[in-house]
C-alpha cells in the first residue's frame, strides 16, 4: 500500500468514522462498553482495593478523570505553542 501522510490518514479515519455512525440507530449503546470500560479504569485507579464506598469511589473516580482531561489539555496547548514556534 502507498505511504500516506498524516493529513490523509487523518481524513481517511474521519470517512470510515462518519460511515460508521451512518448505520447506528443507538449511538449511547454503540459506545456503552467504552464508557463503562472508561469509568472502571478511573475508578481502579482511585480504589485499587475496592476499599472506597461507591459514592466516595464515584467522587473521587470523577476527580481523577478531571484532571485526566485537563493534564491532556495542557499538553495540547504545549504542543500546539510548540508547533507555532517551530513554524
């Protein structure tokens, strides 16, 4: 197969995504597995003994899914500052 760039693998992925989500009538269910897969990683992460009350484990799993997302956001931005310099 050809080498392709970045930019068209990109573009390739984004059609077989909007194809995809064409034949799903239940996109919640679609994507049920992940997100529960998503919650129980965070969740083990905080509780590694299941030791936690499950409210407290569900706080403190919310917690750490927030600075999850924010960590990968200040590495967005690093990134992005870096690329602009570089250009």
């Amino acid at each position: 197969m050809k080498s392709e760039s970045p930019t068209e693998r990109s573009l390739r992925a984004r059609a077989a995504a909007f194809t995809r989500w064409a034949k799903i009538d239940d996109r919640p269910a679609a994507t049920a597995a992940a997100r529960t897969a998503a919650r129980n990683r965070f969740e083990k992460q905080v509780d590694p003994d299941g030791v936690l009350t499950e409210g407290e484990r569900t706080r403190r799993a919310e917690m750490a899914r927030r600075a999850f997302y924010a960590d990968m956001a200040r590495k967005s931005v690093a990134a992005r500052r870096r690329r602009k310099k570089a250009a």
